[in-house]
C-alpha cells in the first residue's frame, strides 16, 4: 500500500506519438542500412580505412542515435534527452555535410538531415511536454 502524503512518481514512460516513433524508426532503419550496405561491399569496406577520425565520430554518434531511436520508439522517457543531443550533433553534422556539398554546387535534400530536422522538433516537443507534466507533479506534491 502507498503513503498518500508521498510525492507522486513520474511516469517512466514517454507520451504517444506515433509520428516521433515512425521517424525514430526510420532513422534507425536507415542508420542500420548505411552500415551494413559500407561493410558489405568489398570496394567500400576498403575505403574504411581511408576515412577520417571526424568521420568516425559522426558514425558513432548515428549507430548510438538509432540504438537511442530504438528506446524512443519503446517509450523510454530516461533517453529522452540523449536523443535530444545525439539528435543535435547529428544535425551539425549533416548541416556541414550539406553545406560542403552545396559550395561543390552538388544541390540535392539530405534525406537524413531532413529525418534529424522532424525528430529534433518531435522531441522539443515531447520535452516541453514532459517538463509541464513534471512541474505538475510538483505542484500536486507541495502542501
């Protein structure tokens, strides 16, 4: 039996969102596909070798973002704001990308910078709600 004169918990669970979910998914699906299409083919697994340290950052912070993404989908409200950050740093990184790409009058969307641009603001979004519904627990919980 609960003590009524205790706080009330926060919900471990994030809020539905079914459009934050499929765009999790997507990222992920795509993350996942980008690696194993790279170790896959014989002429790009050798170019491994050949990318740069920043590179590599980026890519672990994409493999980290879609295990993150796989949590969100499950509604795990403690990798909210790891998603929030990787999320972030996965934008800069794609920014600068196409930001390259444009200066070599390369013009093409991103598909990925687009996905981390709906996400970033699914999760602001998730996160002002989850901020108000903890500033109501609190005020429920002060005598």
């Amino acid at each position: 039996m609960t003590d009524p004169t205790s706080p009330p918990l926060r919900p471990r669970v994030l809020p539905q969102d079914h459009f934050r979910s499929i765009v999790a998914a997507l990222i992920t699906l795509l993350t996942l596909y980008g690696w194993i299409d790279a170790l896959g083919r014989t002429p790009m697994r050798h170019a491994l070798m050949a990318q740069t340290r920043l590179w590599w950052i980026e890519q672990i912070v994409s493999f980290v973002l879609a295990i993150v993404c796989i949590g969100i989908i499950f509604g795990k409200r403690s990798l909210l704001a790891p998603a929030f950050w990787l999320t972030v740093y996965s934008l800069v990184f794609d920014i600068m990308r196409w930001i390259f790409e444009l200066v070599e009058h390369d013009i093409r969307i991103p598909v990925a910078l687009v996905l981390y641009a709906l996400f970033l603001w699914r999760l602001w979004i998730t996160r002002r709600q989850v901020a108000a519904t903890d500033d109501t627990l609190v005020a429920d919980a002060s005598p």
